[in-house]
C-alpha cells in the first residue's frame, strides 16, 4: 500500500517513533510527513467539464431517486447522506474519527420533534431549531474531546454520545422514554406533505444546501488550515494556528450538519426513537463514510445510499441480523476497501491521467 | 456505618469487572496500540459460554472458569495473527472499526441463536450463603469475585514487574525499535499478549455470569464505560486502568445508595468524572506523557 493511498486516515506508520496525532503533541516522528492527497481534492484537479459533469449527474440522480426507490427510502438516503459528510468533515479533513455523532444527530431528532410537536412551526424551522440545539450541544463535547485525538478522540465522543443517551433514556417526561416520540408533524404553511414523494422534495433543497455548505466549508481557507491540522498539527500549531480552536470550530460545524440530517430523520420518519442516540448509530454513521471513501465528502453520499437501500431491502425481506450484515461491511471494508467506493474511483482517474506525481 | 461499608463493597466488586476489563485492553493497547472494541463482545461470549456449558453439557462453574478463558484466548491470538496483526501496520483507527464490526457480528450471532431475554446461571453452590463480617454479611460469591479479581491483578502486575517476560514485554511497549535492537524477539510476544487480554475479558465474563444477567448485549453498554474508565485512568498506563476501575466502581455505588432518587446519577458518573479528567489532566490520571495514539 503506498503512502498516498489512504487520504483522511494517516498513512501507514514505520514501527518506531511516536504515531503522529497524540494529544499533547509530541513534536518528533510527525514532521516532513507528505500529505495524503484527498479524494476530493484529487476530483478538484481533474477538468473543469468532469467536475460539472459529475454535478450535474449527481443533481440529475437526486432529482429522480424517489421515482426509483420508495420515497420514504429516499427520504431517509437524503438524512443519513447529509450525516454522513458531516462525520467526513472530521474524519477526511479534519483527521478526528467522532464515534458519537448519534450524540447530535438524536439530539437534533428530539429536539426537531419537541418544537414540531408543541410549537406548530414549519418542518423547516423546526429543523433548525433542532440543529442549533445540536451544534450548541458540540461545543462542550467539542471543547473537551479535542483534547485528545485519534483513538481516544474516538473514545471520549463515544463516552460523551452514551451519556447523552443515558440521559434521553431516563428524562422520560420530555422524551417519553422508551415510547419514542409520537406524531411528529410535517407542518409547511398548509401544504400537504403527508405523502413521503412530495415530503423528498421538500426536504431535498434543505439536503443540499447542507452539502453545499459542507463543500464550501471544505474549499474555504478555513477548510485548508483543518487539512494542514490533519496532516501536521505541530507545523499548523508552529505556524501560529489556534489548533483547539479550529478544530473546536469543525466539530462544532459537523455537529449542526448532522443536527440537520438527524431533525429531517425525525420529520421523515414522523416518530423519534432512542435509537438516535445509541452507538450503533454513530458506528453506522462512520462506516458509511469509510465505505464511501474517506475525505472525499460525495462519497459519504454514496455510502449513505448503499447502506440505507440495502438494510431496507434486508428488513423488507424479513432478514432478522441487520447487525450481521452491518458488522460484515464493516469488516470488510476495513480489510479489503479503505480507500472507499470514491476514494477508488477517484485514484483509478489519477492514475490513468498520470496525475499521480504532483 | 455498615451499610457504608456494604456499599463501598458493592462498589469494589462493581469495579473489579471494570478492573480486569481495563486490564485486559490496557496490556493490549501497549503492545499493539490497537483499541480492541470487541473487548465487551468477548466478555459476553465468557458469559455466554459458561451458560452453554452449563446448560448444555452440564459443565460446572469451576471448569468453565478454566475452560472460557483458554478457548476465548486462543481464539483471541487466531485473530491477531489473522487480522489485527495486518491491520496494526496501518492507523489505529482501522483496528478500531474492524473490532466495532467484529462486536456487531458476534451480538447478532449470539442474538439470532439464543434471543435477547436474559438466561439464568446459578451461583456454585460452593460460593452461596454469604460471610459475616461482624459489621455487615456479604455474599460469598461476591467475596470471591473481589479477592479473585485483586489476586489476578497482583499477579499481573507481578508478572510484568518482576519476571523477564514482563520486563520484554514492558519494554517492547515502550520502546519496540530499542527492544528489537538488543536481539529480542518482540513480535514474538505480540501475540500472546493480545490473547491473554481476551482471555481476561472472557475470565470477567464467565465470573459475571452467576450475578448479572446472561444477554447478548450485556458487553456493548459495558465496554463503552470501560472506555471512559481508561481515558481516566490513561490507557497507557496498566495501574492506573485498574486504579481507575476499582475508583469508579466504587463512585457509582455510592452514587446508587445515596443519590438512589436519581438513577442517571450512578449511571452517567463516570462520563462527568471522564470530563473532569480531561479538563484537568487531558492524558489520563496516571497517564504520564500521552501515550501514542
């Protein structure tokens, strides 16, 4: 495996020396490390007319999913692909594996279905509300986990999630418990949404503008300082970058992205379950990032479409283990397929283009 | 008086299993730097193997006890050699997502055999009845959890401090490069190592088996607390992921007796402790310098 094979997740390390990343910086062993070209990037440099192409074949698919699938599917393809980026925002460009992002994603689910339930507003609206109280909830989170990284930042955002389920769990008057949430409305100034193909295009433009400003994020000098964070903390810290800050900022970022993704979930499903919040979700989350190729942000979409359409199939077809077949991506995709389904693509491009040396 | 003693009791046996599971992932991850996820999956297969054993083949407590450990860990070593050993070349990350889907597929297996109801196991009858304490009585089998899982840890903490396997060992984890430049074999005790951590986590199940619930998820909850005990305690460090076990079982104890009309108390003190370390010494209690990651 080459070094330049595994964008977003560190190349692979010579045995000696500390592992770069950890916390309180170690300053030898992380230096001259060359960065690992992402996905994304690498589809930046390719012409101007494939990346139009893709986008507007990309458009073209979202504009047509509910007609291919059932739209509740799409739907739920739309939530989870938006929560998806949001988890690559960290992982591919920010090189921090959340394994909590339930954490928000259910807050926003819960706090989406409370507003919807006793305020009456907008899904829209509501939505937000549910973002916000997600992102508000990162910054704590966020203040404390980035004081770790790597595989304990991996491990206080799964702590921090269980807390937060802990506490949805027993906060039963709000939450009803184990009852979930019932009726969660899709109010939109009287229109009649109740049918899930008309609900999909209500919510696609709300999906988008997520994903724009997940690629803006990305494409922004803000996004190149988190990427020089990734691939070299102690330079970036050298440089004068507030490193705790920025990385602080992406969480917190992340953290309303799958807010959103996870208060459309609530609307779309018109019910909110504990499973939001549990750490399955946030595994879930994760592999469908790995599966779509990390640091490349479209290719969590395509990940997001995978795993949705294939554990509907699976429960359509009344195949009881989803747990077995979730597990069995995952070991797989970690063994033989981590570069991911873009992440592939995207280097089989370069190299017939030869763009491999830079 | 004594029921603040029955508690802090309580309290050490609630941490003994968070001790030998800290342990187990703590020698792991010196010598792999691999985060095994799958550390709570195999002390529900201990669990669930002594009960299959007992169910099934009528075999009793005592042998399952030997028996669950030696079979978990020499599955554990057929595991690194086949996977986990590839994998350690790469981020640790990798290691982590593949034990995270390993645990997915083991629940389910276990889940779509037996179900999800709880299964009974009785306490031997050697270790019913309880002890008089003079202050307070104790149950026996509680007693022999406590001083089982202390002698353990001592032996451990023996093993690694006094012998010259620990000695190689120790300083494979601190120094691999140096370690191989004297002429000796580190890889040869990777390993084992990594089997012995298993077997520590089946040995935790098999002893939970006659006091809590028997279920195919009894690990995944459980293992995401052991995770925030080893931030507390600093992974890198083996005392004090046993320290901080032993110390946070004892907190939710008597955060359960004193505080019982909130029952999130007990439940969640451990992730506001984990808070309070990260804010105060980010590498851990008795983390000395930040362990690679």
């Amino acid at each position: 495996m080459s070094t330049s094979s595994e964008p977003g997740l560190r190349a692979p390390q010579p045995p000696t020396g500390p592992a770069p990343g950890s916390a309180v910086d170690t300053p030898a062993g992380q230096a001259a490390r060359p960065a690992p070209p992402s996905g994304l990037l690498t589809v930046a440099r390719a012409p101007g007319w494939v990346r139009y192409a893709l986008l507007a074949a990309g458009l073209l698919a979202a504009l047509w999913l509910p007609n291919g699938l059932y739209p509740a599917v799409a739907v739920d393809i739309l939530c989870w692909a938006l929560f998806a980026v949001s988890v690559d925002l960290l992982l591919g460009f920010t090189g921090l594996m959340s394994f909590g992002h339930a954490a928000f994603w259910g807050t926003s689910a819960y706090v989406t279905g409370l507003v919807a339930i006793h305020a009456g507003l907008p899904f829209p609206l509501a939505v937000l509300a549910g973002a916000l109280a997600a992102a508000l909830l990162a910054v704590p989170i966020g203040y404390l986990a980035v004081k770790r990284t790597g595989i304990y930042f991996a491990m206080v955002t799964l702590a921090f999630a269980q807390l937060v389920y802990y506490v949805a769990n027993e906060w039963r008057s709000v939450t009803q418990g184990e009852n979930g949430l019932q009726g969660v409305p899709r109010e939109f100034f009287g229109l009649d949404l109740t049918d899930d193909y008309y609900f999909y295009y209500a919510v696609l433009p709300i999906v988008l503008l997520g994903l724009a400003a997940a690629w803006r994020i990305v494409h922004s000098p803000f996004g190149r300082v988190l990427v020089g964070i990734r691939d070299n903390p102690a330079r970036a810290r050298a440089l004068g970058y507030p490193v705790h800050r920025y990385k602080l900022t992406a969480f917190v970022l992340s953290g309303f992205l799958a807010g959103l993704g996870g208060g459309l979930f609530a609307v779309g499903h018109r019910f909110v379950s504990l499973d939001v919040l549990h750490w399955t979700t946030s595994g879930k989350a994760v592999i469908v990032v790995v599966l779509g190729g990390i640091g490349t942000l479209w290719g969590g979409v395509l990940g997001a479409a995978l795993v949705v359409r294939l554990e509907d199939w699976l429960s359509f077809s009344g195949f009881e283990a989803i747990g077995l077949v979730t597990g069995g991506i995952f070991v797989l995709v970690v063994l033989l397929f981590r570069r991911g389904i873009w992440g592939t693509v995207a280097h089989w491009a370069l190299r017939r283009q030869g763009l491999r040396r830079r | 008086m004594s029921g603040f003693l029955q508690n802090t009791f309580n309290g050490l046996v609630g941490g003994a299993f968070y001790a030998l599971l800290a342990l187990g992932l703590a020698v792991i991850f010196g010598m792999l730097r691999v985060v095994n996820f799958a550390h709570g999956a195999f002390y529900m297969l201990g669990a669930f193997g002594a009960y299959v054993l007992l169910a099934e083949a009528g075999v009793p407590f005592w042998a399952a006890l030997v028996i669950m450990p030696l079979a978990l860990g020499l599955l554990g070593m057929a595991l690194e050699r086949a996977v986990i050993h590839r994998l350690a070349r790469l981020d640790p990350l990798y290691n982590f997502l593949f034990t995270f889907g390993l645990t997915l597929i083991l629940q389910d297996l276990v889940k779509s055999r037996y179900g999800v109801q709880s299964s009974p196991y009785a306490t031997p009858a050697e270790l019913s009845g309880t002890v008089d304490f003079g202050l307070f009585d104790f149950p026996t089998y509680r007693v022999f959890i406590l001083g089982f899982t202390v002698l353990l840890c001592v032996a451990v903490w023996w093993v690694l401090g006094r012998t010259r396997i620990g000695t190689v060992v120790r300083a494979a984890t601190e120094r691999p490069e140096l370690t191989r430049a004297f002429g000796i074999d580190v890889g040869r005790w990777v390993t084992p190592v990594f089997g012995f951590g298993i077997a520590l986590a089946g040995l935790a199940g098999v002893l939970a088996a006659p006091m809590r619930a028997v279920n195919p998820l009894m690990g995944a909850d459980l293992i995401i607390v052991v995770f925030a005990v080893v931030v507390i305690g600093g992974l890198g460090s083996i005392f004090g992921s046993v320290a901080a076990g032993f110390g946070i079982g004892l907190v939710q104890a008597w955060g359960e007796a004193y505080l019982s009309d909130f029952p999130i108390v007990s439940q969640t003190v451990v992730f506001v402790v984990m808070a309070a370390v990260l804010l105060w010494r980010p590498a851990g209690l008795f983390g000395r310098e930040e362990a690679p990651a």
